[in-house]
C-alpha cells in the first residue's frame, strides 16, 4: 500500500507534469484562440477528475467548468520586459516555509496599465506574474485576491523570447489560484504592483465573488 504522503506528493507531481504539457499544447496551437479552447478543456478536465484537484470533494460531481469569457484577441500581448526597481516579498506557507520573491522587471500594458515581474529565488526559479483587476470580488467578477497570468514554476508559460527581451501576456489565459476553491492552500496573491485600475473582463471570473 502507498503511504498517503507519497500518494499526496505523487498526485501533485503529476499535476504540475500535466500543467506543463497543457500549456505545451496551447503554444503549439495554430492559433492562440484554438490554443484557449485547449486550455480550459484542459484545465476544466484536470479541476474535475484530478486527486490533486482544489476543488473540494463535495463541489466535484456538480463542477461543470469555471465560468470563463470567450476568447478576446485584444487581450493578448508580447511585451518588452522594462526595468524596475528593485525590491521583493516573501510568502509564508505551510508547507514549503517561507517562499522569497524578487522584483525583476515590469510590463507596460498598452491602455491597461503596468505589472511587475517577480522571480522565484530559492531553488528552481521561475517568472510569476499575478493581476488583480477592478472586477476582483465584485458579484460575478474575479476572485477578491487576484488571478495568475504567469507561473513558470507551475508550468503556465506562454512562451517569452530571450533575445528580444519580450514575454507573452494572454489575459484570457488567467486563471484561479488554488486558494480560491480551497483554504487549506496557500497562494502568493497580487502585490500592489499587480494591481490593475481597470477591469479585465477576460480569463476566468469566480463563482463566489
């Protein structure tokens, strides 16, 4: 029989490996629209039958897909990655201990607003940009603490060009963090740098706001 902390650590693994794959798939897609729709079948399958699901157990039989917007071109960006000023946080988990981030750079999103792109620094790294728009907590808006945009340490990367200095920015792609569906998990949220004046009526919204 498998231990139940391996079992858990197993589940969890093979989430973030389908996590991977999944946005694999969307960058592959022939076009970012088609690459949508792959997405949130995805992620809609992984929410409802994965054990490594947020959703809680008893909300899984009725789940019929998060409410999400259709698919807005508009909303898609490729941006230079701009200097910021330097600073960071740390985030206390429960399980991981305290997770330390650092302020690399910032996103200019044309008549939308700035964001700022955080680096995970202890082992393994990765790129981490959360957005908090006006629609947060707000009836049939997003949810209270914010959506993810990027989360390469995850797996959800749509894709970046080093040479030019550019990243992918597909607001229709944010998500739910886990948090957002269950407690027990310890999500970083949006800093204020992260924070947007303005609406983003793409991506998924939240069924509890």
């Amino acid at each position: 029989m498998i231990p139940t902390a391996a079992r858990t650590a197993t589940d969890v693994v093979d989430w973030r490996r389908r996590v991977f794959a999944l946005y694999a798939d969307v960058r592959q897609a022939a076009s970012p629209e088609e690459g949508h729709a792959r997405w949130q079948r995805g992620r809609d399958d992984m929410l409802a039958t994965h054990p490594a699901s947020p959703l809680l157990p008893e909300v899984r039989p009725d789940f019929t897909g998060v409410p999400i917007a259709a698919y807005d071109p508009d909303w898609r960006f490729e941006l230079p990655l701009l200097p910021a000023e330097p600073g960071g946080f740390e985030f206390a988990t429960g399980t991981d201990g305290v997770v330390p981030f650092e302020r690399i750079a910032l996103v200019e999103v044309p008549e939308v607003g700035t964001l700022d792109v955080w680096r995970l620094t202890t082992y393994g790294g990765g790129l981490f940009i959360p957005v908090r728009d006006a629609l947060a907590g707000r009836p049939e808006g997003t949810y209270g603490g914010g959506r993810y945009l990027i989360d390469t340490i995850k797996g959800a990367d749509l894709g970046s060009d080093a040479a030019a200095g550019t990243i992918v920015l597909d607001f229709n792609f944010a998500y739910n963090p886990s948090c957002a569906y269950d407690p027990a998990w310890a999500c970083p949220l949006a800093q204020p740098g992260n924070v947007l004046a303005v609406e983003v009526p793409v991506g998924e919204r939240y069924p509890g706001a």
